[in-house]
C-alpha cells in the first residue's frame, strides 16, 4: 500500500465531519469517497490541504524520526501511536473536546461480534463498548477478527 | 447539524430496525443494528445509529457543540 493510501484510508472516516461543518462541499466529499471505495486517493498535495491539521503532528514525527513527511513509517505512526496520544494528552483542539467526541476521533481496534453484510455494516465491540461501522475496507473480514474502526469505519484487519 | 452531536432516541420501530433520533426540535430517521430504547442517546452517522453514548457523557458533548455554534452565529 502506498503511504497516500494508507493515510486517507484513515482520514477519510472524518471527512463526513467535515462535510457537517461545512469545511468541505457535497461534490468535494463525493469525490473523496469514490476515490476511498476504490481503493484509490487523491494526491500528496490534495492530502495535505484537506486534512491539514494532521500534517501539523506528521511534521512532528517527521523530524524526530528525521524521514520525509510521506515516508511509510512516519504515516504509520501517526496512525497507531501518536494519534490517540496527542488526543489522550488534549493537544490543539482536542483540549475542548467533550468525551464522545474523542472517542470517536481515536483508533480502536475492536472485535467483530456481527456482520450484516447486505448492508455492509459491522457490530464491533471494544474497551466495553459497541459500534456499528462499515465494512466496505474489510470485505473478508470474518466474526471474532479484531479491525481497526475510526468514526463509522472499519480501516483494516489487524494482523 | 454535526454527525458528533448526540441525538435522543424518541421512538423504536423493531420491525423496521429503525429509530426516530431528536436533535432539539429537528428529528432524523436512523437505522439500528444493536437494541436501542426510547430515551437512550446515540450517534448517528450516514442515517446509521453507530453508537450509544451514556447519559452524562451525551448531555455534555450537546453542551459544547452548543456553545460552539452560539459562538459561529455570533
């Protein structure tokens, strides 16, 4: 996988935010999805416009790690480990945020309990909770596999 | 309307697996794939209940996006 595709297959599950908000037209979001259920992405530079705030911390690791912002290894651990420390430790804009919204910012990996798989869904649980989320990134995943969910997604398997 | 925002559910169709979810004085439609009852608070994204949400945790997250939007209008 390449690292554009890896970053957007976990940023997209908050794009639908930001089209709530308004920081992105219905068109924008569209194109975005198509791309994500394609197994595509946009560009480096289309990246890194939209989901601006996140190459804030990328930079971050980049110089601790002293790699490129779109080296493989730097994008990963922004996905599996700094990510949910920089909000557990209420950095930037996490400082505000109310619990439930910081539980659905962070990355989780949970266990398939259900599938329905008419309408892609899966029931997950983790940490004592339960979450339904798309499955559309994790077609083969089966009950008892352990995904990664972030908002509505399931993101992929966990090995 | 933000997808983060808690929603109360007012009403269950089992049948349906569908619930009627109250914003203030907005309601959507959503569909359920775990029980839900009427009074539980639950997120809703893409017209799909995705989670539910304790009771002091829900009336604080509707008391910051509040806020936030007092502060856009102004």
């Amino acid at each position: 996988m390449t690292p554009e595709r890896y970053f957007f297959i976990y940023a997209f599950p908050c794009a639908y935010l930001k089209l709530e908000r308004g920081d992105l037209t219905k068109k924008e979001y569209e194109l975005l999805e198509k791309k994500f259920l394609n197994k595509d992405s946009p560009d480096r530079r289309e990246l890194e416009r939209v989901f601006s705030p996140a190459f804030v911390w990328i930079k971050r690791i980049s110089e601790r790690l002293n790699k490129d912002i779109w080296d493989f290894n730097v994008i990963y651990e922004y996905w599996n480990k700094e990510h949910n420390e920089i909000i557990n430790n209420g950095e930037g804009k996490y400082s505000e945020y109310p619990e439930v919204l910081k539980d659905l910012c962070r990355i989780h990996e949970a266990e398939i309990v259900r599938k329905q798989e008419d309408k892609n869904i899966l029931l997950v649980k983790y940490n004592r909770k339960q979450r339904a989320v798309f499955s559309h990134l994790v077609p083969n995943a089966k009950i008892g596999d352990k995904v990664k969910i972030h908002y509505a997604y399931a993101v992929e398997e966990v090995e | 309307m933000c997808y983060a925002i808690p929603g109360k559910v007012i009403e269950v169709d089992s049948e349906k697996n569908e619930a009627i979810v109250e914003y203030g004085k907005e309601k959507r439609t959503a569909q359920c794939f775990f029980e839900v009852k009427e009074g539980d608070y639950v997120i809703v994204s893409q017209k799909i209940i995705i989670k539910k949400v304790p009771e002091d945790e829900a009336k604080e997250a509707i008391k910051f996006f509040m806020k936030n939007l007092d502060e856009e209008v102004k």
